[in-house]
C-alpha cells in the first residue's frame, strides 16, 4: 500500500512538473515563427553592428529562421529607438550599446519616446572605452595628466564620444576641478588624429576609435575606462587603479525587445545567445573591435543599465546640467 502511495505521488508529482515544464517553454518552443530583425543604431562596421552580425548568424542557424541586420544611423540613436518601437513587432529588437540612450532623459526636456518602452533582453558585450593623449605628452599616467590640466585652466582641449561618455568626463572634471573645453566632433573618428598632431589634448572614446592611432605610435593609452583590464591592451590600466574612479564606465551592448516580451521569449534569446558564445569564436571576434563578451539576462542586463543611470544622475546633479529644450 505505502508502495502504491508513494508511486501515485511521484506520478502526479512528475505530471505536475511535466506539464509545468510544457506551459512555460511553450511560447518560447514555436517562437520565432518568422525572420527576426535586430535594429541597430549605427552604419555598417561599428562595434554593435559587427556584433549583431556576428550574433545573427549563429541565432539564425539556432532558429530556424533569417535574422537580418537593418541599420538605422543618426539622431542620437533616436531614429533607431524610433524605428524598433513603431514596428511593435515580437520579431523586432535593437542591438546596441544601452549608454546611447541611457542619457536621453536627463539630455532632452521631451522625448519622441517613452524610455519605459524599451526592456532589457540580453546583455551580449561591453565596449572597451579609452583614454588616450599624445604620444610624446609629458605625462605618463592620469595623476600627472589631471595635475597638469589643473595648473592650466583652459588651455587643454577633449574630443569625446556623444552620450554617457561625456557625461562621465564631464564628472570627473567636475570633481578634479578641471576646465577642460570640449571640440564638437561630427565624426569622433577624427578626434584622435587631431590628438596625433596636437591639436586638441585628450581623448575618450572607444578602443576600437584610438587603436589605429596607437598603434601607429601618435598616441598613447593613459587609461582603461572599464572596471577591469583587458586582453586588448594588458599593459594599460584602469582609470580606478589609478585613483579616478570617476572615470570609470562600462560600455554596456545588448538586445532590447518591447515592454510586452513574453518572458519565456526574454529567456530563450538569453539562452541561445549565451550558446552562441560558448565556444569563444564570437568573443575572440569582438575582441578585435574593442569589445569584451559578457553575456547575460535580461535581470542581470536591467541591473547594469541601472548602474550605469545612477551614475549619470548623480553627474547631472553634481554638474547642474540643464536638460536640452
């Protein structure tokens, strides 16, 4: 009889877990029914393109189904956000980097969107952010830099990347005291050959923007802009090992779906872009394009982004900062 108790309570219990098991994943199992889309807000050969492209090509042999790229540059990345929301679509996302637009609040007094519109998915990578000056400048580290920019109020000049970037610089010469101007860049990636030639006295941006320059030898890395040191340049430490915690950013890219994702659909992308980058071919790619793989939820991607917004509100407080009418 206990035989027989025990075999009908593990046979409801297994039924009971099998058919929870078949509820949840189901939506997740049929989805995608049809191409998915990633839109993403640069040109073709950015980082966050690249690694879309690199991405969709495993997702679409994992699915079933196409997974294109379609680009939509320009607008502070407005026109893309713009584009991924009016398609209102369970097959379209945006893949990009989460500071382009982690800023817009504070930036514009009224949106063309609702922020709230956009929930995290997927965290895929962080982009590698750098310091840099001239390759002869006198000085060696960010100690000596920030010194030397103190005793000359006005005299130094940055070329930055539009968005959290320039809010985290802004920041940090706020709390150094710094009065550094800043050059408007239409294309950043003129700022560091202006660098080379003396033109202007920093820059930050992305790796990837500085690397040619570097290794050209006209001008060097004075800082990593990450938490952490990284394979593309090992010898090149971060702003916080060198007492400017300020400076510090993570330039976090992923995959944003619309507030009405299923979750089962939020875990499955997870899911099988962290497969996707399992065997380290895709991450050993981004690499080359200054970027770092780090996969993550779509919880563990919201927490990042999180972060990333007290940070600039507390800058935008600090500074004062008026919001664009």
């Amino acid at each position: 009889m206990t035989r027989m108790k025990n075999w009908i309570v593990a046979l409801v219990v297994g039924a009971i877990a099998g058919l929870a098991a078949f509820a949840v994943p189901s939506q997740a199992q049929s989805w995608p029914t049809r191409t998915v889309k990633f839109i993403v807000p640069f040109g073709p050969g950015a980082g966050a393109d690249i690694g879309a492209r690199l991405f969709a090509e495993r997702l679409s042999k994992a699915w079933g189904q196409p997974v294109v790229i379609e680009n939509r540059p320009g607008g502070d990345s407005i026109v893309a956000i713009n584009a991924f929301l009016s398609a209102n679509d369970d097959h379209v996302f945006l893949f990009g980097p989460s500071g382009n637009f982690t800023v817009h609040p504070f930036v514009y007094e009224k949106l063309s969107y609702d922020p709230k519109d956009l929930i995290p998915v997927a965290r895929v990578s962080n982009t590698i952010l750098a310091l840099a000056v001239k390759a002869d400048a006198p000085y060696k580290n960010l100690k000596e830099f920030t010194e030397a920019a103190r005793k000359e109020p006005g005299k130094f000049n940055s070329g930055l990347v539009q968005g959290i970037t320039e809010f985290i610089f802004w920041g940090y010469s706020h709390y150094e005291k710094l009065q550094i101007a800043q050059v408007p860049y239409r294309d950043i990636n003129v700022a560091p050959v202006d660098l080379g030639e003396g033109r202007i006295q920093v820059v930050m941006s992305s790796l990837a923007i500085v690397q040619p320059q570097a290794t050209a030898g006209r001008i060097r890395l004075l800082a990593i802009n990450n938490k952490s040191r990284v394979p593309a340049a090992p010898d090149t430490p971060t702003a916080r090992e060198q007492g400017y915690p300020s400076l510090e950013i993570e330039g976090l890219v992923g995959v944003f779906g619309l507030k009405t994702t299923p979750e089962a659909i939020k875990q499955k992308i997870a899911a099988d872009i962290r497969a996707a980058a399992a065997d380290g071919t895709i991450g050993a790619r981004l690499q080359a394009t200054g970027q770092v793989i780090n996969v993550g939820g779509a919880k563990e991607f919201a927490d990042s982004i999180e972060e990333q917004r007290s940070n600039v509100a507390g800058i935008v407080k600090a500074i004062n900062f008026k919001a664009n009418k």
